[in-house]
C-alpha cells in the first residue's frame, strides 16, 4: 500500500476553477459538453445494462406465462419478492462501492479499489448467508401472509432453485462498481450482451425442450447469472484491471475499518430497499381494493413503463455517483457540483420528452400489454399520474447518485422513511379508502412522498458545501489508504 503521504493534502492542491461562474457562454458550453462526455461514458452501457437485465426478467415471465397461470404466479412471486427484495438489498450495499472507489479513483490511489472490492465481497457475502433462509423457507412465509396454499407452495420451490443467484449477486455487484468506477463499465456492457441470447436460449431448452417447467426458468436464471459473473471476474481479475487489482491482500480482511465499511454497506442497501419497496406495497394495497384485479393490472401496467424509462435514469444515478465520486476523490468540491449540475439537467430534459410522449399517446399506452377495453381505459384514466411519475424519475435518481457519490446513503436513508413511509404510504391509503379515490388516490399519495423526498434531496444538494465534502474524501481516503 502507499504511505499515508501519498494522499495530497487538500492545501497541497491547486484550488479548483469555479466553473460556470461568470463565464461567457462559448466557454461554458464547451465545459457543459467535455463533463457530458465524462458523464455518458458511465451512462451510456449502465442503461443498456439496465435494460437488458429488466428484459432478461420478461423473457423469464413470458417463457412461464405459456406454461399456466399459476405458474406464472409462482414464478413472478419468487423472481420480484423474493429474489427482488434481496437483489434490491445488495445491489444498494454494493452502493457503498461506489463512493469509496469512486473517491480513491478521483484521488489516484488506485490499489485501494482491489481493496476495497475485496471487503465488498466478504460483507455482501455474510449478508448473503444471512439473507438465504428467506429463500428457504419462503413457501411457509408467503402462506403465512395470506398467499393461497398451492401458489405458496409452487412459489417456494421456484424461490429455493433460485438461492445460487443471491450468492452470484454477492459476487458480481461489487465487480460491476469496481469496473463502473474506473470508467471501464463497457466490459460490463459485453458481457450483458453475450448473456442475453444465452439467457434466452437456455429458457427456451431447460423450460420447454426438456420440460422443466417453472423450475427450469429457474434454473436458466441462475445459469445466465454465473455466466455473467464469470465474464467479469475474468476481466477484473484476469489482467483488465492492472492498476486497481494486484491479487487477494491480507489487509483486506483485516478488521481496523471493517467497522465503518459494514455501517456504509449496511446505509447503502437500507437507501435503495426503502425505496423499492415503497412502490411493491403501494402495488400490493391496489389488491384490496374493489375490482382489486382492475385496478392491480392498470397499476402494474403503469409501473411497467414507468419501470422501463426508469432504466434510463438509473443509468443516470450510476453515472453521477462515479462522476461525483471521482471529482470528490480528486479535491475538486467545484467540479463535483458542476458535475450534478449537468447530470440532473441532462436526465431532466430525457424525462421531459419521455413525459410529453406520454401524454400525447395516453388513449394507447396500454395496448402492447392487454386487449381489454376496461384495462385500457383505467389506463388512460391515470395516464396524467404516469407523466408526472415519468417526470420526477428525471431528477430523483439523480440527486440519489449525487448522495452516493458524496456518501450520504445513511443521510438518505431517514429521508426516505419520512417521505415514503411517514407521507407517501399514509397519504395514499388515505385517499385511496377513506376519500374513495381509488388506485388514484393511491398514486397521488406515492407521488406525494416521492416529490417530497425529492426537494429535501434538491435542498441538500444546493446548499451543500462542495469543498466540506471534498475535505472529507480527503480524510476519508487518508484514513483508510494508510491502514
């Protein structure tokens, strides 16, 4: 490892130009579009990523929905509640990785990011451990929650054959922060691409041509999930990553800052699950209400476009934290904010567009997904909530990644709970029944509690002092490079 005196001091660094301030408009383009290229260099294979991860979970689900309803049930329960919660839950500790090797990038001290990947990996992988009897024992808990005997059953079963992937999660997500944040996340991006038609074709063979079933979708899904991580750790630790990886290092296990790594990865996943499942329990309370199937498929199909474009913004968050992170680690609090700037105005102006064609095409949205006339026009009937959502996509992941850049994730965390849990949930149920709205009453409230944690996220953001934070990535990446 360095010395601790390899670790500039933030005197010992010349001040960063305040960008933006003063400058006439030809010089600030040129800057708005240099940061651009920096900015879509992340964001670019991070959607394609995205996107073609949420596919691979459609190929899944249109695979099973052939076989039976149920099955499709079964399947659909396991992948998004079981599976889902726990993907959710270590993709947001794998988080934490990407403030820390996002800073120690920014800061030149490249072989702290093989560290710090290899304590990622023995923090993910005892939560995983932890985190596997909800797999195992998930046809008892669903049951215990009211879900029918059989589809219980079935559901559990599917959630056992998946158990391998939480372990593949605990694996691959640090590797793909780990590349993500020295700027190498096109690998990530190839290797998304060869797994997909593989993914496809071993669906296909182990679900119908060999007749497995559900249990088969279940099984490919765990397939195309090692496929994908051994793609990547070829590359990682293969020869790709020479700077940031030199082998397995004792003092990465060791336990002098395993402490605060836990307490980041621990705030890192909290953040992220407190959102996802805000909007599974706001689906989940559309199934008490009267005509529940109506108003669940009109939801769910609003969810799913809005899910889809969303893609584009969590492409967006990834790319902010690592370009946050990276000006953070190089003590440059100016270019950090600069950085924010842009990306949130870059994913506000996608969301506008994506919003407006929303409107436009209200009467059509759901065409692609149901032939009834009832489901179309509920639809069509909370279209205007759809836009609203879409909008509010362009700026709330965004101003997420600045936080994890800038590790705020326990900071964010409260806020999320406040404004989903304390405003979001409750003031959805209350229109939802009481005043007799409906699902719209429901989605109105959801919209509540994510524009509210919106604009105390905007308010951080703007009165945060960028040199503050770029001292304490200093100090932080001081601490931890000279131990």
């Amino acid at each position: 490892m360095e010395s601790q005196s390899a670790v500039p001091l933030i005197s010992e660094l010349p001040l960063p130009e305040k960008r933006g301030g003063g400058k006439v408009p030809g010089r600030l383009a040129k800057e708005v579009w240099e940061e651009s290229k920096k900015l879509w260099d992340v964001v670019g294979p991070a959607v394609f990523m995205r996107l073609v991860i949420y596919s691979m979970n459609i190929v899944s689900q249109a695979f099973v929905g052939h076989l039976g309803d149920r099955d499709l049930a079964a399947f659909s329960i396991a992948n998004t509640v079981v599976d889902g919660l726990n993907f959710g839950f270590l993709f947001g500790m794998a988080s934490a990785l990407e403030t820390l090797c996002g800073q120690a990038y920014g800061a030149r001290q490249y072989p702290m990011l093989g560290i710090y990947l290899q304590r990622s990996w023995l923090i993910l992988l005892a939560f995983a451990v932890l985190l596997a009897p909800t797999y195992v024992f998930s046809g008892q808990l669903l049951a215990a929650l009211g879900q029918p005997t059989e589809l219980a059953r079935e559901a559990g079963l599917v959630s056992l054959y998946m158990l391998p992937s939480l372990f593949m999660y605990a694996i691959l997500l640090p590797v793909i922060t780990f590349l993500q944040c020295q700027l190498k996340n096109r690998v990530t991006a190839v290797a998304t691409a060869v797994v997909f038609p593989v993914h496809v074709a071993a669906t296909w063979l182990l679900v119908h041509y060999f007749g497995l079933g559900v249990l088969g979708a279940a099984l490919a899904f765990n397939l195309s999930w090692v496929l994908y991580a051994v793609l990547q750790l070829a590359y990682a630790l293969g020869g790709g990553c020479p700077e940031t990886w030199s082998g397995f290092s004792a003092s990465a296990f060791a336990f002098v800052d395993l402490k605060e790594f836990v307490k980041l990865s621990a705030s890192s996943g909290v953040m992220v699950c407190l959102e996802n499942w805000y909007y599974r329990i706001l689906i989940f309370l559309t199934g008490y209400m009267k005509n529940a199937e109506l108003a669940v498929d009109a939801l769910s199909i609003c969810m799913s476009l809005s899910g889809w474009e969303m893609m584009i913004h969590l492409g967006f968050l990834a790319g902010t934290g690592v370009r946050v992170a990276n000006e953070l680690g190089a003590a440059n609090g100016q270019g950090a904010r600069f950085a924010a700037f842009v990306s949130t105005t870059t994913s506000f102006f996608i969301s506008l567009f994506f919003s407006l064609l929303t409107l436009i095409f209200h009467d059509k949205l759901a065409i692609i997904f149901s032939s009834s006339e009832a489901v179309i026009d509920a639809v069509d009937d909370i279209s205007v909530l759809l836009a609203l959502t879409i909008l509010l996509n362009g700026v709330q992941p965004v101003l997420s990644g600045v936080a994890v850049g800038s590790g705020w994730q326990a900071l964010v965390a409260y806020v999320n709970i406040g404004s989903y849990y304390l405003i979001g949930i409750p003031f959805g149920v209350l229109l939802g029944w009481p005043f007799h709205y409906g699902v719209y009453g429901v989605w109105v409230g959801m919209i509540c509690g994510t524009t509210m944690q919106t604009l105390i996220l905007a308010w951080i953001t703007l009165r945060c002092d960028w040199s503050e934070e770029a001292l304490k990535a200093s100090n932080r990446i001081r601490q931890w490079g000279s131990t």
